[in-house]
C-alpha cells in the first residue's frame, strides 16, 4: 500500500513521482545543520538539551524526537522547531544523530 494518501486529483499535469522526488529532498537528513546546546534558564535550575535546526516538517521533528527519546530513556518534547530532551544528554544525541545519519551536528 502507498504512503500517498492522495486519491484523485483534477489537475491532469500531476505526477506522483514528482511529489515522490520532493519528498526525498525534505529527508536530506546528511546536509542539515543540526546544534545541541544545554540550557537551564526558566527550568527551575533542571538541565535540558535542546537541539535546533532541523529542517524539515513538524511531523518529521516530532518522529526525530520520538526516536531520540527512546533510544535515551527520558522525557521530553517539541517546541517551536526545536527538540527539547530532559536531562543533560549532550554528547550522547549528539552520537545518536550521527548514526541516524546527521553528518553536520555541533
């Protein structure tokens, strides 16, 4: 079954391998620049690792995000672009980034 939900459309010029070749462009994950810093302001002293940068959609951060916290073991969330985890886990999501294949991560 196709990840495509589209099932008709009028325009008679659409291809779906046009929308197919798009996609692939926005899971470029090699090229992003992603940053990790540590952050205590307004956490009530906790520390927190935010990572930002990601481009792409919020569907795709909040799938990064899910596998980051899993593969951690701790909580955390999404919000506004940017991956917050709970804890100080710097170096290792800076390791896990590097195997899901984010190349450019500081």
């Amino acid at each position: 079954m196709s990840k495509n939900k589209l099932v008709y459309s009028t325009n008679p010029d659409y291809s779906l391998e046009e929308n197919e070749e798009q996609n692939d462009l926005n899971k470029e994950t090699s090229s992003q620049k992603l940053r990790i810093r540590l952050e205590t302001k307004h956490r009530a002293g906790k520390k927190a690792t935010i990572i930002h940068g990601f481009e792409g959609s919020d569907n795709e951060l909040e799938v990064l995000a899910k596998q980051l916290k899993t593969k951690l073991g701790v909580g955390g969330s999404v919000k506004d672009g940017e991956i917050i985890i709970q804890g100080d886990y710097v170096q290792k999501a800076k390791d896990l980034l590097i195997q899901l294949g984010y190349k450019n991560t500081k």
